[in-house]
C-alpha cells in the first residue's frame, strides 16, 4: 500500500455521507417527456440553437454551436421534435435561454460504432473532443479541448485524473471508476496521446478502496513502454478535488496564484471526463448523458442515476418515488460548493454531478453570531487565506481594502464556512468582498 | 414562482443559502460550555482545600457576568446572547484569578468593567482587545489593593472541610508562595511550604495558597489536555508560555546565571491557568500558529519580568494583558503562508 | 466670524457648545492626568483662566503690531510669558497646591486651547470681545476640571472639596492615574448620549 | 530688508518686554516663595514636636539648625559641622571638623549674618571663606536641634530614603536619648491603597516613641494589626487606655501594612538608618564640643 | 562618510560609558559588585593572601556620601581558590549608593582601596525603560494626549510620528540640558526655563525641517506634516522641564529622551493597532471615536500598571 498522499494547507474533513449511494450501481433513467436543455452549460460564450422551432431530431445531432469565442457545440440527448426555443430556471441565474424537446419514444436508438483512435493524430483526436461537446464534469464546464491544448510554452509532463471525490454524498464518479474503468482508463490513454505525455496519475481518495483496485488493476493493464498510469491513493480531505489542490498532493508542486496548471507541467481531468472523452472519441458520441448521483435523507430512494442533460429534477424525484416531508434543502451539486434551489424544475445540466436532499438533521440552520476570532479558518483555509479578516471587513462596510487578505485567491470552497463555530456565512462574504474590492 | 409539479411533494419552501450547506457540529456555546466544563473539577478541588467560600464567590461572579451580559445586550440594543456561555466563562474565569477571602461584593464590580467595559463597549464578544476576565481583575486589583493581595487562606486538611460546616471556624489567611519568596526570601519560603520533590507535588496538585482556581496545576492540565484534545485549542500557547517561564525563570531567576527553578516557577502561582485557558483565549490571542508561539514566548518573559524584578509577586495576568494588544500586530506578521504566490513569483 | 457677539454668547460658547474639554477634545492631559480632585480642578482652571485671558488681551492688544511673519512666535512668547508668571506665583503663595499640579502648570505653556484661541479669535477682535473670549474658554476649562474632578474625588474617596461628604471611600480606582481616561471617555460619552437624546426630543416635538 | 529689520525690532522689543513682566514676577514672588517654604518646614517641625496652632510652641523653646558637610582636602576626607555659636560669641557660627574616626581636625569661626546661611550657595561660600583655601566641602544634610530654656528637648532629621517606587522623604524627631517621637512623610509616590498608606495615622504611630536600644533592632513583621493596638494608634480610645496600649506594644517590631510589606520595610529600614547614622555622629559631635569647650548654642 | 562618523560617534559613548569601570579597578581587583541584599562579592586577579583577605579588620567599607559610618562587616568568606571573597554585612546595603572599601595590606602597598557601585549602564539604562515602560508618558504621565488620540489612527502615521518625536525630544532635550547647566543655572535664571525650553523645541523643529528638507527629502515628504504638530505639544517640552527638576546630567537627559520618545512610539504604535481593529469593531454610537480612544487607552494604562515598581538594574 502506497502512503497516502494530500495537500499541504488547510482543509477539512466533513462526514463523508457517501454510504448512502456508494454500493448503487449505476442506474439508467427512463426519459423523460420533455428536455430542458440549457443553452450555456460551459465556461464561456453559450450556444446559438442551430435548429428551429419544430424541428425534429435525432439523439447525438448537433443542436447548438458557439460561433465565437469559448465554447463547444450541444448535442440533442434524445430523439424528437424542438417544442421550443425559451428559457429554464436555473441553479445560479434565476433562468437562462434552453432548448426544450419533446422526447420521440418511438423513435429507434441510435447506434455508434467503435473506431480505432490509436490511428488518429493529436490534433485529430482533439477535434474529435471538441465535436463531442467535452467540458470539464467534475468542475465549472471549463471546455476539454482548450484545457488540452496548453499554451505553446508549457512543457506538460504529466496528466492528471482527479477521482478524489472530496465532496461528501457524491458517489457519481465512483461509480464510474468501479463500473467503466477500462473506459476511464482508455479516455486518459487518448489525452495522453493529445499531450504528448507518458505519465500518468490518477488520484483517488482512500475512502474509494474498491476504486482504487479497480482502478489500479486496469491501468496496470494498458501501462507498459511510454505509457505509465498508476493510481494514486490519497488522504480523503476536502477540498482535494480542486486542482490545485489536487496537483500539489500527487505531484507537491504549487500552482501560483492566478496560474492555470500547465504552467506547473500538469494538465488535470476528471475521471468522468475521461471517460466522457473515450465515448466521443472512440464511439463519435457526444457529451449529453451524465451519472448523476441523488443522494441524502430527504428523497426516498437515492440512486446513482445516468440521465439525459436535460432532464428536470422533478422528473428525477418523480422516479425516485418522491421526498420525504421532512426534506428541507435541495441542492444541486456538492453539499459544501453545490447550489440551494428552490423550484424542480431545474434540468441537469453537463456538469450537474448530484442532487441533494437534505433534511434538518442534515444541515445546520443555527444563526451566525460575530467572530471569535478562533482563527480555524485560517487553519482550514486551503489557500492561506484570512477568511476571518475578510469577514470582519465586509461587516464594517471595508470590503474594498480585503484584496490584502487574498480574497481573490478564494476559489470558495466553503471549508472555511464549514467549521467556523460561528457559523458565519464567510463564503457569501468572500463573495460580496470580490464584487466590491479592487484588484 | 411556478408550483411543484410533482404530485409527491409536499409544499413547502425549501431553505436556499449559500454554501456549504453542511456545517460541523462546532458552535460557539459549545467550545465555550466544553471550557466552563473543563474548569469544573479545579473549582470543586478548590472548594475542598479552601472552603464553601470559593463556591459562593465563583457562583456571584457568574451570576453577576451574566446578569451584566444581559442588560448591556438590553441596553446596547443587541440580541441578548447569554445562553452562549461566554459570560459565564468569564464570570468563572475572573473568579479563579481572585483570592478565596475576599468579600463577594467584589466580583460584582469587576463584571461590569470584565463584562461592559472591557467586552460591549467594544461591540461585544469578538471585539474585545482585552481579556474581560483578566480587565476585570486588574481593575479589582488596582481598586482593592489590599483584599486583592492578602485574602489569601491557607489550604485546609482535606477532611476539615467538613468541619468548616460544622463549626464555621474561619479559615487561615496566609501568603501565596510567590509573594513569600518575593518579600521574605527563599530561606523564609523553604521553611513555610518545604522544598523539593514534595514541594513540586503538593504545589502541583493544589494544596498550596493562591487564587480560587489557579492551585491545581494537575485538574488545570487535565483540562487544557482535554480542550486540546478535541482540538478546542492548540498546544502552541500553553507550551510557550509554560516553556518559556519555566526557561526564562531558569536564566535568570537564581543568583547568577541558570540558577532559577523551572519547575517551581511553572507550579507556582496562576502560570498553568493562564497558560492553558487566559491566553489562550480566541478573541485576545492571534490566530496563526507562528504567531500564537511568539504570543506565547511575549506572555512568559513579561510574566518572569514582572515576577523577578516587579512590582507584583504574580506577573502573568498583567503580561496576558499587555500582550493583547499586541495579537494583531503579530498576526500582521505572521499571516498565513498563501497556498502560492502570484505568478511570476518565487515557487 | 462676526463682529458682534454678545458677552453671554461669548461666555456660553466657551462653557458649553465649545467647551475645551468635552467638546473640543484640547487639553486633555490634566483632564486626566490631575482631575483626581476638585480642588485640583479649580486651581489649574484658574492657571489656566489666567494665562487665557492675559495672553488673548495681550495679544488683542498688540495684534496691529505683530508682523504676520511671526505671529506663531509672538504668541508662543506671550504665553510663556504668563506661564511663567502664574507658575511663580503659585510656588510662592500656594505651594502645596503647585506641589500636586506638578509640571502640569508649566505645561500650560504648551496647550492647544490657548494657541488656538489667540490664532482663531483675539489677533482679530476687539480687546473687549478677546477678554471676553478668553473667560469664557477659560472657565469652560475650569469647569470642565471641576467636573471631572467632583466626579473622581466623590467616587473616589467620597469627599468633595476636601470634605468628608459620604464618609467612606467607594471606590478607590477612581483616584487612580488610570482611571482618569475611563471617567473622560465615559463623560464624553455621556454628553454625546444627551446630545442625540436632546436631537430626538427635538426631532419628534417638530 | 526693511521688514526683517522691523520684525527684529518688534521681537526684540516683545521679547524685553516680556522679559520685564518675568523678572518683575520673579523678583516679587522670589521672597514670598522663599518665606512660604520656610514657614511650610517650621509647620512639620512644631507638629512633630507636638506643637500646633492651637497648642502653640512657648518662647523659650529654640530651633538651632547643624549643617553638615563632607570636606576633602588633599586626599583626606573630614566630616564639617556648621554649628550656630552662642549669643555671646564673636562669631554667630562656628565650622567643626572632625576627622572620619570623630577626633576632632579644626574649627574655624564663621562670620555671617543668619539669613545668609539659609542660602545654600551663599553659606558655602561663608564656609570656604572661613575654613581657609586647599579645601572642599559637599553639603550632606541638615539637621535641628531643638532647645527648651536651653535644654536640648529633641533633634529633628529629615531624610531621603528608596521606597517601593521612587524616593520616601520623611522628617523625623528624635528625643536627647533618640528615642523616636515620631515622623512625617514628606514626599512619596508610592501605590494609592498599598504603600501610600504609610501616610497614615495607624502606621507612621507605631513608630512613636520607640527607644533607641529598640529601634536599632527594628523589623518589621508580616502579621495582621492587633485591633486594640490599632485602635490607640488611631486615637480611638481614651488616653490612658492608649497610653497602656502603646505601653504594651512598645517593644515590638513594626506591623506591616496590609499588601505593602515592602513599602513598609523601606520606612523602618529607613528610619532605622537615619536615626543610627544620627546618633553616632552627635555622639562624635558632643563629645568633640565638649572635648574642645566650643560653646555651641544648643 | 556619515556612517563612519557616527561608528566613531558609538564607540567614543560607549567608551565614555565604559571608563569609569576600567578606572575604577586597582590592577589587583578585577571585579566588585553587589550579590544580594547584604553581600559584596570582591573577586581578584589572582590568589589572594587568605589571611588578608578572609580577616573582616582588615577591611574599611563605607558609602562614599558617609565616610564617617564604617558599615560592620558579619563575615568574609575566601572562595576556596582564593580568587575571590565574599564580603557579608551586618545589615542591608543601600545599592543605590557608592560604596567605598579599603583593604589593608593586601597587596604590595599598604592599602588598596576601590569602589563597588551598581553600574552606571544598568543606571542609565533604567532612567530609559523607567521613561519607556514604568512611567510611559503617554499611560501613566498623561503627556500628549491631543497627539496621541489625534494621530493614533494609523499606523503607519503612529510610527512616523513617533519617530520625529523621538528625534525632536532627544535634539531639543540635549540642547535645553546645555542651555540649563550652562546658563540658567550659573546665572540663576532659571525662572525662564519655560520661555527658553519652548523656545529651543521651536528652534529644533525649525532646524530638524530645514535639514531633513535638504538632505533627505523623501523622508521629510513622509515625516514634515507632523513636524508642525509638535511644537505645542506638552510631551516634548516635558522632558526639559523634568530634567531641570532632576538635575540630570547629559547621558542621562539622553537616556530621558530616549525613553519618553520611544514611550510615546510605543504607546502611538500600540494605540494604531488597536484603532485598526476598533474600526471593524460595533462600538455604540455615542462611544464611537474619542470616547472609545480614552477607554482603551485607559485599559492600556491599567495593563501598563503590570510594569509599576518594575527594578531591572
């Protein structure tokens, strides 16, 4: 057993809750009557519909491109007909423009054929990633295939497969690496080949031990001359999910401030982009179904469903047998960087990686009092930051002077907010200091 | 706002914040009843050496702690926050650092400067630059000079007590240790309390005069160890101040040079109380654990300062005090290492 | 500033809306340093009276000699001089009273009361108004002290003037050096609670 | 040009000017000032004598005040006493040196009015003047000896010793046998409550009329204040009662004030020393005088 | 060039400081100090004549103001290599005094007399911290208040401050000390210390301006607007005024200075840190400000009362 590795600074460790889904195998989700398909489900510009009102179409057809800028193309998750081109809700805009179809039940599945990738060049292989409408699961939807190709300066080294899974509840990826980890295994094969690289690890926490012997027996497979993959275990701390926080456990190396990875040599993907990555490229099938897990004590039966981008929380609910009464907060993500919502019908989108229903005993609803001062979430703070200082600076109305306690490093991981015995909201402090202090 | 569609929801509104939305099981009234909880067995130690009269003035402290939280949370317009233990951590505290004679009329001033000057002046607990408890007694020791410093009483048999019930015999006013060798020397001190190894035990498991909760040295680690151990606090206070008296005192505190006593100095007087739960204490003390040691290292030459060369037998409650202010500065210099530095800077 | 004040206005600004001591914050060094009683109180106050009201005169009455260049100077001159002059005579007519004060009588010299009041007022106005000016700062002053004072020496020793009035001693931390800043900040505080109180009265009667 | 010479005519003007108003307060208060000390000193003295205004001190009893001075001349050192003569003498005073094993060394007479001895610089120079060239004197400290009808009644010292915070100064009175018949503190700043309390009636009492052999082994002891001997220190009983009482507790070392032992031990050492100091050199003194037949007025 | 001339400067101080105690010594004696309450411990170049040095009549001791009053020796004790001896008395010792001790016939000449005083450094240094820390001009004299709550905001501004007062203070202090024994004294003038001493902290400030404007004039961007803030400021003309009443002698009029000017930098500098935090703090409306600047600071001058009655030498 290698010596499990983490993180140097701060974090915390929250109840894992992850018993609840871990064993569920991965379940498909009937479709639904209706998609809801969010126009802009990546970092960047969002999508034009390049279809019209009406139109019919068949499951994997491109339905929206981005013409300019950042962005990867939308694809229809389902055969059937464009009801219509208007908006949803969604979690963190109160409704964003979405293409809405009505699913064709009748309408025959669509096939994909299995090509060998081996044959096709990097740059191939890249717009294969593109085409397929990859964007980075586990995260904000950063798109794949501009995170693939690092600037020309950068000497990558490595590649990264973050399957740390730090969030409590969520067992999404876990499943994923249990169940496809020959696909997960492969797809870090064809963007090792679009780096260039020949190491790879991929880190996963050591709360997931089925995980990582699966993980680990199917890249002792494929590794061999010019390809080494080896799982990396790691000490289950949250947040070590986040990338740099990730890269500095497997590799030590630090990522300076406002830096991307690769101007360390390290490119980081999700496992389950990995295996996203696999499916484009090696079946031609884009992104629009994703493992979603539902999980806490609120909803009757939790599930590690896979389900079309799409698809509405109420129809999962509706599935799912329904809540319970006494469910108090639904949230859509993880519990410690996830949104609280308050409508159903929110649909998932590519980067929705659970749903969370949690009930009182759950959450803690205790009002915040001032600061103590007890400086935990310095101690927490995986970042160095002055979470408490930065605080205290919103409420006297300071927030312009709080760029000195790096409030701009603050990638909101919440663990501050996590264990202040105060139980003040530092994240939504953070949150009005960036909008008010000055670089 | 569109109604559920699902029939198998109940209606309700479900609470939207930000995240986390989960929290762990730490609160403020929990650290601070955890702390009252930990100085529980000192009290009741000190009420078997000293007598019922140690209850009584810890109890009216209390009392008044709270009872002044209230009205100045009432007064000041402020959401009356006294079920959250920190009054009452207070009124314990200020009374464990006053001696066990003096008259209960005391500790109801020193909560109201410890609890409304020293505390919601500032803007309540948070915001306090002082330590409350120990404002509360400089001021009790700059307005009772004379009760401060001579309402000591002997340690009692431990089987006396119940007779104290029984007859009501006052109890014996005697010196603390310190202010023995202090003011009558060494040779006088050796002769009232003995010297060596006993002296170490009996001095660190209680039975020597002081004030009402500082004697147990034993009941007080077990405490801190406690806090420690559910992490409440960390070891780098109590160590420094405790090491760094134990050395300073080492250094200077004999004729010559290395001739002072480490460990006597760490038994004696309110050294492992301070150490362990004054400074300790979150709002006065700095956050970063660099900080936090040189905190540590301030209070305990400021405490052998005091102690060998001023003017008080007891130095560690006037150098908590003088190094409160101070916390911030030391956290400014000893903010948190960020994760990394900007681009472009030093790896 | 306008030529025509009234004495009354005169008087009352420097004892009330201006006082030195609560209101203008100057001074503030044997507001705490030696208000321990009232008796201190009034004997600085009437230093301090004294060097005001000959220095503002002086000044007023020379202020169409005095070259610009060196007003700062020549009023720095005048008022070491009067210091200078009460300071001699309290050592030799109330000695023990000057014992108490200390350097605080010297240090007169150095208030910024005084300074102002010359730069603000007397080298302006008529002489009749600056004397007026001047009594009237410089009994805000005393008042000021007598407050304080009348405060720390009851509370402290329970004696007003000297006399026994309570008959024990309630407080001693009232008599103490340090005491003095809290017994300033706290008046100050006072007077600025009735202030808003006053404004609210005001503000709801209208 | 014009201006600088007008702004330094005017300051030169303002400043002579206000150098008039300073001298003219300095020559008018300078006397007053002096007479106010002076009479400030004989108030402490007569009230440690026991005299008051109510009580006051009858005409025969005499203030004669001793200056001492330490002389050096070439190496040696001497101890120089100004003592004031007898009406009858050539000479209102007389300078007696006496070498540091208290043999007498020289006396000389000294030719001065008495107001000009209570100049210090002037009384030194009258000194120097009389003593002849070659040699220095340091003033070291003045003491009074108090007659009645010619019979000495007491000696009063005054003092300066360290005390917890800076200096104690204290005047004492001592009895022909040096016996103390009791102290003032003149001068402290020690802590209000604590040590200030040496000011107070019930401590500086215990020092009353303690005999010499009792006082030059005094200490001072760490234990409450008995309340009937704080009582008569206090003056709370009838006179006799006070009179047993101080009786009684005469021989005892002094009782510590509360919470200010050190202060306390600084005073009693203090005094202690003073008194001792004293009493060996008007032995030397006295006996040197008589020795000499130098008729003193005391 | 500068620094080299103030090396030299240190050194010839520090030379100054050291003298006395290399004069002092007879070639024989290499040390004397106080050791406890009672004790001098003499310690020699080499073995002693035990005899001599263990024999309490062969030794003459008295404080230099008394030589009229041999202090009685209980006991001297010749450490077993003879190096040194341990002088015990009868009773206490006045350590502030001098004392003066003879010995007979210890060495080759009849006598060997030397003083044992506490050193004058540990002297010096403790008019210092006694102006720094024991009797902090700012919480326990109650001298510059206006300043101190005016420009305690900061603490950038704190140290500034602090620092051209301490500069003011030493200047101005030296050149009143020169002025006093030099003029007011021997003319007896001294009356008019008010009128000279305010009048050469005008002078130094005017000077201290004028110079640091020419030399350095980046410093003087960041320290001349408090420049004019002290020439009616009480703490400064406070120090001539106490060292005329002490009769100081200069290195200690130095040592005066030195200790009010970083008093007053202690006091600024601590009083600024807690005004940052006072400012993020929810003081009641009619504390806010000066009210709860006098609080604190009163709170600072209770804290500071843990100093009282601090001996360090």
């Amino acid at each position: 057993m290698k010596s499990l590795l983490t993180f140097l600074k701060g974090g915390v460790h929250p109840p894992e809750a992850k018993g609840q889904t871990a064993s569920l195998p991965i379940e498909r989700m009937p479709v639904p009557k209706e998609l809801e398909i969010i126009l802009g489900q990546h970092i960047g510009a969002p999508c034009t519909p390049t279809v019209n009102k009406r139109d019919e179409v068949v499951e994997g057809a491109m339905i929206g491109e981005v013409k300019k800028g950042l962005g990867v193309p939308l694809h229809a998750p389902v055969s059937g007909k464009i009801k219509d081109i208007g908006t949803s809700a969604h979690p963190m805009r109160v409704s964003a423009p979405s293409i809405t179809i009505t699913v064709d039940h009748e309408a025959a599945p669509v096939q994909y054929d299995k090509t060998d990738w081996t044959t096709m060049s990097a740059q191939e292989l890249l717009a294969k990633v593109q085409e397929g409408g990859i964007v980075g699961i586990g995260g904000a939807g950063f798109p794949t295939h501009v995170k693939l190709s690092p600037p020309k300066d950068a000497k990558i080294d490595q590649l990264l497969l973050n399957g740390a899974e730090c969030e409590p509840y969520i067992t999404a990826d876990h499943r994923q690496m249990l169940e496809h980890a020959d696909e997960v295994v492969e797809g870090a094969r064809i963007i090792m080949k679009i780096l260039g690289v020949s190491e790879c690890k991929i880190g996963i926490e050591s709360n997931k031990p089925d995980a990582i012997d699966v993980m680990g027996k199917a890249a002792a497979a494929v590794s061999g001359a010019g390809c080494n993959i080896v799982v990396q275990p790691l000490e289950v701390k949250y947040p070590q999910g986040s990338e740099k926080q990730l890269i500095q456990a497997i590799t030590g190396r630090k990522v300076p401030a406002m830096a991307l990875p690769s101007a360390v040599g390290v490119v980081v993907q999700n496992v389950a982009t990995a295996s996203a990555i696999y499916d484009a490229v090696v079946y031609g099938k884009p992104l629009y179904e994703k493992v979603v897990t539902i999980s806490g004590k609120g909803i009757n039966k939790p599930a590690n469903l896979l389900v079309k981008v799409g698809t509405k929380v109420s129809d999962i609910v509706d599935y799912l047998g329904g809540v319970k009464p006494e469910l108090a907060k639904i949230i859509m993500g993880g519990p410690m960087m996830g949104f609280a919502v308050s409508s159903l019908d929110i649909p998932i989108t590519k980067t929705t990686s659970s749903i969370l229903f949690l009930t009182e005993d759950e959450i803690d609803a205790t009002p915040h009092s001032d600061c103590i001062r007890c400086g935990w979430c310095l101690d927490a703070c995986p970042m160095g930051l002055e979470p408490k200082e930065i605080a205290i600076h919103v409420e006297a109305n300071k927030a312009e002077d709080t760029a000195q306690f790096g409030v701009f490093d603050c990638f909101e991981c919440g663990s501050c907010a996590y264990i202040c015995p105060a139980k003040r909201p530092l994240v939504q402090f953070v949150r009005l200091a960036k909008m008010k202090a000055k670089r | 706002m569109q109604a559920p569609e699902s029939q198998s929801l109940p209606h309700r509104d479900w609470i939207v914040s930000v995240s986390p939305h989960v929290k762990s099981n730490e609160t403020v009234a929990k650290i601070m009843w955890t702390v009252v909880a930990c100085l529980m067995p000192p009290l009741f130690l000190s009420v078997f050496i000293f007598g019922v009269q140690t209850l009584i003035i810890t109890a009216v402290s209390v009392i008044s702690c709270v009872a002044v939280e209230y009205v100045s949370q009432k007064a000041l317009k402020r959401p009356v926050s006294i079920m959250d233990g920190s009054a009452v951590l207070t009124g314990v505290l200020m009374a464990f650092v006053i001696p066990p004679g003096v008259s209960i009329f005391l500790p109801v001033l020193g909560a109201v400067m410890a609890i409304y000057i020293a505390k919601h002046l500032f803007g309540g607990l948070g915001f306090n630059i002082f330590n409350p408890a120990l404002m509360g007694r400089a001021f009790l020791l700059a307005t009772f000079p004379v009760a401060m410093t001579s309402a000591w009483l002997a340690p009692v048999d431990g089987f006396a007590i119940f007779s104290y019930f029984a007859s009501g015999v006052d109890a014996v006013s005697t010196a603390t240790p310190l202010a023995v060798m202090k003011e009558q020397g060494m040779a006088k001190f050796v002769e009232m309390f003995g010297s060596g190894t006993s002296l170490y035990t009996s001095f660190f498991l209680g039975w020597r005069p002081g004030c009402i909760g500082e004697t147990s040295g034993l009941l007080l680690v077990l405490g801190g160890a406690f806090l420690i151990y559910k992490k409440y606090i960390t070891y780098h206070i109590p160590v420094s101040v405790l090491g760094s008296i134990a050395v300073f005192t080492w250094i200077f505190g004999g004729e010559g040079w290395f001739g002072g006593d480490p460990i006597l100095a760490v038994v004696t007087g309110g050294a492992i109380l301070g150490a362990f739960f004054m400074a300790t204490d979150y709002v006065t003390g700095p956050s970063t654990k660099t900080g936090q040691v040189v905190y540590g290292i301030g209070i305990g030459a400021l405490t052998v300062i005091i102690r060998l060369k001023g003017g008080y037998p007891e130095g560690i409650c006037y150098a908590i005090l003088l190094m409160n202010p101070l916390s911030s500065v030391i956290d400014g210099f000893f903010k948190p290492k960020r994760f990394a530095g900007p681009v472009g800077g030093a790896k | 500033m306008t030529n025509d004040k009234s004495i009354s206005e005169l008087l009352s600004r420097g004892i009330l809306s201006e006082n030195p001591i609560f209101k203008l914050a100057l001074s503030m060094c044997p507001a705490v340093g030696i208000s321990t009683t009232v008796m201190n109180g009034v004997m600085l106050g009437i230093a301090v009276f004294f060097v005001q009201v000959f220095s503002s005169v002086t000044i007023s009455l020379f202020k169409n000699v005095i070259h610009p260049r060196i007003r700062i100077p020549s009023y720095t001159l005048t008022i070491a001089t009067w210091v200078t002059v009460i300071d001699l005579v309290l050592a030799a007519y109330m000695p023990g009273a000057y014992a108490k004060m200390g350097i605080f009588v010297k240090l007169i010299v150095a208030f910024a009361i005084i300074t102002m009041r010359l730069e603000m007022f007397a080298c302006k106005e008529k002489v009749s108004d600056s004397f007026w000016d001047a009594v009237g700062m410089g009994l805000g002053f005393m008042v000021g002290m007598v407050v304080i004072g009348a405060f720390r020496e009851l509370f402290g020793s329970g004696m007003i003037l000297g006399y026994d009035v309570l008959g024990y001693k309630p407080l001693l931390f009232f008599i103490l050096p340090s005491a003095g800043f809290f017994v300033v900040g706290l008046m100050m505080a006072f007077f600025n609670w009735i202030e808003v109180v006053y404004k609210q009265k005001k503000g709801a009667k209208a | 040009m014009n201006q600088i010479l007008t702004i330094t005519f005017r300051l030169t003007v303002s400043c002579l000017l206000a150098a008039l108003v300073m001298g003219s307060a300095f020559i008018i208060t300078n006397k007053a000032k002096k007479h106010n000390e002076h009479v400030r000193e004989q108030k402490v003295v007569y009230s440690l004598l026991g005299y008051s205004d109510q009580n006051p001190a009858p005409e025969s009893v005499h203030l004669h005040e001793v200056y001492r001075y330490v002389v050096a001349e070439a190496g040696q050192q001497f101890i120089g006493y100004l003592v004031p003569a007898p009406h009858d003498a050539a000479a209102p005073f007389t300078f007696v040196a006496l070498d540091l094993d208290g043999k007498m060394a020289f006396q000389n007479p000294v030719n001065a009015a008495e107001e000009k001895i209570r100049e210090a610089e002037d009384r030194k120079l009258a000194i120097l003047e009389a003593i002849g060239p070659g040699k220095e004197i340091t003033f070291a400290e003045q003491t009074i000896v108090v007659t009645d009808n010619g019979q000495r009644i007491a000696y009063l010292l005054g003092g300066k010793f360290p005390g917890f915070k800076t200096f104690i100064a204290v005047m004492m009175a001592l009895d022909p046998k040096y016996t103390l018949l009791g102290f003032e503190v003149l001068e402290h700043e020690e802590d209000p409550g604590l040590g200030a309390e040496i000011e107070q009636d019930y401590f500086k009492n215990q020092f009353k009329d303690k005999p010499f052999e009792v006082l030059k082994g005094l200490d001072v002891v760490k234990a409450p204040l008995p309340a009937e001997y704080q009582k008569a220190l206090e003056g709370d009983l009838d006179e006799a009662e006070i009179a047993k009482l101080m009786e009684k507790y005469r021989g005892n070392d002094i009782y510590a004030l509360t919470g200010a032992t050190i202060s306390s031990k600084f005073v009693t050492d203090g005094l202690k020393g003073i008194a001792k100091k004293y009493a060996y050199r008007l032995g030397a003194l006295d006996s040197v005088l008589k020795e000499q037949q130098i008729a003193v007025s005391f | 060039m500068n620094m080299k001339r103030l090396r030299q400067l240190v050194l010839f101080s520090l030379a100054v400081l050291l003298l006395p105690g290399w004069l002092q010594a007879a070639d024989f004696i290499t040390g004397q100090s106080f050791s406890g309450d009672n004790e001098i411990t003499v310690t020699f170049a080499g073995p002693a004549n035990t005899e001599v040095a263990g024999d309490i009549t062969k030794y003459t001791i008295y404080e230099e103001a008394d030589p009229d009053i041999r202090l009685a020796l209980a006991s001297a004790k010749v450490a077993d290599d003879a190096k040194s001896v341990a002088l015990t008395f009868a009773d206490p010792l006045n350590t502030t005094q001098t004392h003066v001790v003879s010995i007979a016939g210890l060495t080759g000449e009849a006598i060997t007399t030397f003083t044992v005083a506490k050193p004058y450094f540990g002297y010096l240094l403790s008019i210092m911290i006694s102006a720094l820390l024991i009797q902090n001009f700012v919480f326990t004299k109650y001298l510059g208040l206006c300043v101190f709550f005016g420009t305690s905001k900061k603490k950038s501004t704190a140290k500034g401050m602090g620092v051209v007062f301490t500069l003011v203070m030493v200047i101005s202090a030296a050149m009143s000390w020169f002025f006093f024994q030099f003029i007011l004294v021997p003319y007896n003038l001294g009356f008019l210390q008010i009128v000279v001493f305010i009048g050469l902290v005008s002078l130094t400030v005017q000077a201290v301006d004028t110079i640091l404007r020419k030399v350095n004039p980046v410093l003087f961007n960041s320290f001349g607007v408090y420049l004019v803030l002290v020439i009616a400021n009480c703490i400064v003309i406070a120090v001539p005024l106490i060292l005329a009443n002490n009769n100081y002698n200069f290195l200690e009029t130095m040592m005066l200075a030195l200790g009010a000017g970083g008093g007053f930098l202690l006091a600024l500098y601590l009083m600024s840190s807690v005004a940052e935090r006072l400012e993020l703090a929810k003081i009641p409306p009619s504390f806010k400000g000066l009210p709860m600047a006098f609080i604190v600071a009163g709170q600072f001058a209770m804290a500071f009362l843990g100093f009282s009655g601090l001996q360090l030498f």
